[in-house]
C-alpha cells in the first residue's frame, strides 16, 4: 500500500476505469483535483467556457462510441448548478457521465460558506447517484461505486461531490489491487423469449419497434440479424434511429407526431403486433395511447423492470438488457428458420416498402428565402453515409429527422428527451473529440446555436472540426408554430431583431445575431448561404475548410421566416402543411425514388 491524496487515488480509478477524456472549468474549491490530473497525466481535459457546456461535451463524448463514459469537471457552488441541466439530458437518455465537483470545506457546509451549496440534494433526482463525500477514506468506494451504477440496469449519469479538505487527504491506497465492481444486468430468460416469439410469429403483420437501449447495449447488428431472419420490419424510435440503415428493406420508418416519416406511420397503422426493444414509448412517438393501441398486442423487453407497464400495459413485459434479449431471440428464430416453422412475411414486408416508395414529403423547393425542406435534401446529397448527425430540438431537429438519412448506430446523437436548447454545440464538440476521424454534422436553428455560441471558442482551441448547418429564420419557430392554437402567432416576443449590425442589409438583412461574424471572431469559420442553388457549394467549401483548418465551420442558411413543419397530435392525423411529393423530382433524396 502507498499513502497518497485522495485526488491522486480518484484520478488512478479513472484511468483504471477507461475513463479519461475530461471537459470542465477549474476554480479553487476543485483545484486538488486537477492537480492530481496534471500530476497523473493520463486524463485529457478540454477547457469549455461555460460548465453547462462542459456537461453536454461530456454527454456527447458518452454517446458517441460504445463504452465511452464522460467526464464533466467543476468547481463548487454554481459550477454544480450549471451542471444540472447536463445531467438532466443524460439521465433522461439513459446516457452513462461522470460529473465532479468541488465544494467547501466538511466543517463549513453547514455555515453557508462562499459557493457552498448542497448539490447532492440538488442532483439527485437527475443522477443514479449523487454523493457528497464527507470521509477521505470512502474516496475510492465511492467512484467504484459510480462506475458499476453508471453501466448497470439503465445507464445514467452520477454527481461526486468533493469537499476540498477530503480532496486533500491522504489515505492508504494501491491502485493495483482496485478492480471494477461487476456490472450488473437483467437477462431474458429462454422461456420468457419463446413466449415473445411465439406471440410474434402468431401475428399477420408484426412489427419490432427498436429504441435507444438496443444502441446503448451495441446490439444493432444483433437487431438487424433478428429482423432478417424473421423478415419482419422495423420501426426505430428517434433514440433508435440508426439501430437499421435507412436504406434497409426492413426499414419501415420512424412514427409519431414530428419526428417521423409518412410512410412510418401508415406501416405502424397497419400492424397488429409490435415487440418494443430498448424504448420508452415516448409520447412524441405514440401520440394518443388509444389510437397507437387499438388493434395491436404488444410486447415490452426493457432493462429496467419498472418502466415496464410505466405508459401502458403490455401483453407481455420482460426485464432484460436489450443484447441479452436480441441474442436470445436470434437463436430461437434461427432454430425455427432451420425447422420450417416460421411464417412468410413477404408480402407484408412489400407493402410496408410500397410506402416507402410512395409516401413522400416534398424537399425540392427554389424559393427565396430558402424553404427548409430543401437545406436537408442538399445535406443528404453533400454528406455520406459515415456522417455523425448531431441535434436536439426545435422545427430544425423535427424536420432533420423528418428529411435526413441515417446508416448505422450513434450516427443520429440527439437529446431526445429533455431537449435543451443550447445542447447541440457542445455535443457536437464531445462527439468529434471521440471520433475525430469522423465527419461530425450539427443542426440547430437559431436560437438554440446561440444559446451556447461560446463553445465554438473550445473548438477552435482544441482543434475539433465539424460542421454546424444553422437553419436561421429569426424566429423560435417551432413555439411560434405551436402558438398558432392560441391566435398570437407571431405575436409573443419570439423574432430576433438586428438593430447594431454594420452593414445591416447586406449583412443580416434583419435576421437576428450575424452568426458569421461572432464565429470568426470566436475564431472558427463560417459561410453564409440564400440562395438553394448555392447550398452544394457551401457544403463543399465548408468540408474544404474543416480540413484545412482543423476548427468548426459554420454554414448558416437563411430561411423564410415562417415555415410549418409537419406535426400533429395524432399518428393518424398528422398535419402536413406544405404540398407532397407528386414525382420523383419533388423528392430526390428519398430513400426509394417515387414512382410516377
């Protein structure tokens, strides 16, 4: 045994552990601790600007590859607070981080100290795990602890709150004899298994609706495996997105009231059996439970046992990781391929692909202003297959995910469930430090590219290239959208007015913040583009310009002010504002042309 800090012991269990990409902001009370990261020198730190910023670098850099867990670092008092909304969209996402904090002395919790808060009550309801350590010694049980919580059952996030006394202490420890706890997870029992694949193959047009959970446990291939030896179709949740290639015939698309496909819908609509994987059923993906319900019998496998009947009742409710289930099931259908037993979905599946073909929303618009259908159907065309997408809310992201094409796991990174605005940058900053080989693709409108702006500043620094596309309208479209029901549409201080620009008309012409210059001088670059004719040359220059100097580029598009995107309160009665694809022309990028 060896005596040292408990900052030093904390700081071995990480490297120990695979976790060493840091993203934070020093302050006093959490200076022990990056004093043990310099003195160690395994654990890279990227300095963000805000501690918000950090925490969604983290995440993104969590979400970005399997087994990635990050880390986001800060001190006491408000660095804690600013954490919270961090922690709220990996927990809400089931997303695996690790966040740090410095805090007053042991003695001075009680008295109000400068920057003493009590962030372990403040952290708990968003966290697996929120401790403040009172006791050096329980230092390394305690980020054991963290590590086993964060990969076991549903993954999540955890707060370690480090008071700078306790950092400070010296306690005996040996880094060679430290393991990692087991991870503990459910597994489907073959009985349980047979039960759902019987229910299953019982059906006339079943379904398998894939979600977050299958990526979570890096089991896309597995899911793949399954549906084709069944050949039963898929309908991934926004979480899911990726778990099949678009481009798969067993693809049937995504469902519900904004981020999903025509086609996803009407295939959903006709099923009478559907087995949920990994997912939540989230209501932006059911809609009204009656109407996603009628008709169908359900089967729920999920990793965590009371989330199960948490929405609605189904058939039959399994606790398992998503892998353990996908293996087992595999095996059981490969069995029964082998015997004959299992019925001929073919004609199923080519009327689910008949859709598919059929049931477009147009893209191909020349209007100036630019209509946004248009900017998705160029970034299909400009970027490939490997491109990582990266977004999280507003009539940006819905019609993203809308338009968009995605061909494997962890390709689609959004913060499905909380939604916070500002999230997109830093994500995006997390996810090129993980794959750095990669080509990263954010989408934002305007409002959630500015909540966070400073963090381009961290790209730039760090060198982490990737593109941000800002679809600008000036407005908070998607709340002016949804105010429509309340006849103030556009009324409810939601434009953006540029009244300070130099050269305002040739600028900005009045749409808001001129995002070219506060990216240049955060010292990145930028391209502004008006006309969709130019939107394939913006692109390229904008991929020319990545590479040749290693920062994030920005790639605004200015839009027509007021656009409805498609979206309703119904699967069955989803809202489609603008005019549908009638020809091939009207929707060049779809996955399988329209035929005439």
């Amino acid at each position: 045994m060896s005596k040292m800090r408990t900052v030093d012991a904390a700081v071995a269990i990480l490297e120990k552990e695979g976790a060493i990409e840091a993203f934070g902001l020093p302050g006093a009370a959490i200076n022990p601790f990056y004093s043990a990261m310099r003195a160690h020198g395994g654990i890279r730190h990227t300095l963000a600007r805000h501690v918000e910023g950090a925490s969604h670098m983290a995440d993104g850099f969590s979400r970005a590859k399997d087994g990635n867990i990050g880390i986001c670092i800060g001190t006491s008092g408000p660095a804690g607070t600013d954490m919270v909304t961090g922690l709220y969209a990996a927990w809400a996402d089931s997303i695996p981080m690790l966040c740090i904090t410095g805090q007053a002395p042991v003695a001075k919790l009680h008295k109000e100290d400068f920057q003493a808060v009590d962030i372990e009550s403040i952290a708990k309801p968003v966290t697996k795990m929120a401790m403040t350590i009172l006791e050096p010694g329980q230092v390394p049980g305690a980020f054991q602890k963290a590590f086993q919580l964060m990969r076991s059952g549903r993954p999540g996030p955890v707060l370690l709150d480090l008071p700078i006394d306790v950092q400070m202490t010296e306690i005996e420890f040996d880094i060679d004899t430290y393991e990692p706890l087991p991870v503990e997870k459910p597994k489907a029992s073959r009985k349980q298994l047979e039960k759902a694949l019987d229910m299953l193959l019982a059906a006339k047009h079943p379904l398998i609706v894939a979600g977050g959970g299958i990526i979570n446990a890096g089991a896309s291939a597995q899911l793949v495996e399954l549906a084709e030896t069944l050949n039963v179709p898929v309908i991934p949740t926004l979480m899911g997105w990726g778990t099949i290639p678009d481009d798969h015939q067993l693809m049937a698309g995504m469902v519900g009231l904004q981020t999903s496909h025509r086609y996803g819908n009407e295939n959903y609509l006709q099923s009478d059996f559907v087995i949920g994987i990994g997912n939540r059923w989230a209501n932006r993906h059911t809609g009204g439970l009656d109407t996603y319900t009628a008709g169908r019998k359900f089967v729920h496998i999920d990793i965590e046992p009371t989330q199960i009947g948490r929405v609605f009742s189904p058939d039959l409710g399994i606790a398992s990781d998503a892998g353990a289930a996908l293996a087992g099931l595999v095996e059981l259908a490969k069995e029964r391929k082998t015997a004959g037993s299992l019925p001929d979905y073919s004609a199923w599946v080519a009327e689910c692909q008949e859709r598919k073909a059929s049931l477009h929303r147009k893209t191909h618009f020349e209007n100036i202003p630019i209509k946004p259908q248009r900017v998705y159907e160029e970034m299909n065309k400009s970027f490939g297959r490997d491109t990582t997408y990266v977004s999280t809310i507003g009539l940006s992201q819905i019609a993203g995910a809308q338009m968009l094409h995605v061909f494997g796991p962890r390709k689609w990174i959004n913060a499905g469930q909380a939604g916070p605005l500002g999230w997109t940058a830093p994500a995006a900053l997390g996810v090129a430090r993980s794959n750095p080989d990669q080509t990263v693709v954010a989408l934002s409108g305007d409002y959630d590219f500015q909540f966070m702006i400073e963090e381009l500043a961290v790209g730039a620094q760090f060198n982490l290239p990737y593109i941000h596309v800002v679809v600008n309208n000036s407005y908070l479209g998607l709340i002016r959208q949804s105010q429509r029901g309340f006849n103030m549409e556009q009324n409810v201080s939601l434009a953006f007015e540029n009244i300070n620009s130099s050269h305002l008309s040739e600028d900005t012409r009045g749409y808001g913040v001129d995002h070219l210059k506060v990216a240049e001088g955060l010292g990145c670059k930028a391209v502004r583009v008006e006309d969709p004719s130019d939107l394939a040359a913006a692109f390229d220059k904008a991929k020319a310009l990545m590479v040749e100097f290693r920062v994030p580029v920005v790639v605004e598009v200015i839009l027509e002010k007021v656009t409805n995107i498609s979206m309703g309160v119904e699967i069955n009665a989803v809202n489609e504002f603008e005019e549908q694809a009638e020809s091939a022309a009207d929707a060049p990028t779809a996955i399988l042309a329209l035929q005439a």
